[in-house]
C-alpha cells in the first residue's frame, strides 16, 4: 500500500476529494479543513451544500475507509476552500 497527499480546493460544484479506488483492500481518506475556512460538505458525486453527508467545520477533520469503484466528493456554499488530504492505500 501506498501513501499520498493532496491539497484540492473545493468549490460550489461537487470537487473530486480522491480518486476513483481501484483496489480490494479498502482505501484510509483522512480530510483536515484548516481554520479560517468555511464549511466544506462531503458526500458522493451529488453532494450539495443542502443535501450531504457530513459538514466538515473550519479547524476539524475527518477519516473514511473507501472500497473499490468509490470517490468522495466535497462542496462550499460559496467561494472555494482548499482542504489537506492524507490516503492511505494509494
């Protein structure tokens, strides 16, 4: 398993926080939003800022275990936020 980092920014369409896994093992997503920025909302590829499944606050994070053909996506209410993901199994 592999170990990698990227910095996307998120903005108000659905933005590609990993990438499509393709392995059987599972992949680790661990997701910071750095203080001083705004809300970013987590889901699938239909993820609105009304309609998500975690809110992810300025200053916290969050980890997800992904399984093969799955992508997690993020989006802000307005303006763009860039946000620090760590994976694991890359």
């Amino acid at each position: 398993m592999g170990l990698s980092h990227s910095r996307p920014t998120i903005t108000t369409t659905a933005s590609q926080i990993s990438s499509n896994y393709g392995g059987k093992d599972g992949q680790s997503i661990s997701i910071q939003n750095p203080a001083g920025g705004s809300t970013v909302y987590i889901g699938g590829s239909t993820v609105t800022s009304s309609s998500y499944g975690y809110a992810l606050a300025e200053n916290s994070a969050m980890s997800i275990d992904l399984q093969y053909g799955e992508t997690l996506y993020g989006i802000v209410a307005s303006g763009t936020q860039q946000v620090n993901v760590l994976i694991q199994g890359a």
